[in-house]
C-alpha cells in the first residue's frame, strides 16, 4: 500500500475513528465526474484510496470544463 494511506489511516485512527471489518471491493478508488447530458465534461480519478483533487481550485476546474462545454 501507498506510504500515504498508512499516514491518513494513522491520523484517522488517532482521532478515535475505527474502519471496522472490511468490504466491499477493498481495491476501489474514489474519484469525481461532473456528467452533463450524459458527456463526462471533467473527472478526476484517484490513483489511490488516500489521494484526493485539490478542493482548493477544484470550483475553478468545474466552472472551466463548464465554459468550455457551453
């Protein structure tokens, strides 16, 4: 497992959160679509279960793949 999953399940875990048994696909990955007239304008998928898109300029990215759909 990636370095930054054991670091985020550490911090979690430190903070009195538990994960509880397992399941599910263990292996899935979380990501983001914005769909629009069932087109995929822009996604954002995860390389691992710790990684996630920068919420910071992530209203940036959406309204961008929104103007450029229009």
């Amino acid at each position: 497992m990636h370095p930054r999953i054991w670091g985020r399940a550490i911090k979690v875990f430190l903070k009195g959160h538990g994960t509880g048994r397992p399941h599910g696909d263990m292996r899935q990955v979380p990501g983001i679509y914005l769909v629009r007239s069932g087109q995929v304008l822009w996604q954002y998928v995860s390389r691992n279960t710790a990684d996630r898109p920068d919420y910071r300029t992530l209203e940036q990215d959406l309204q961008s793949a929104l103007s450029v759909s229009s």
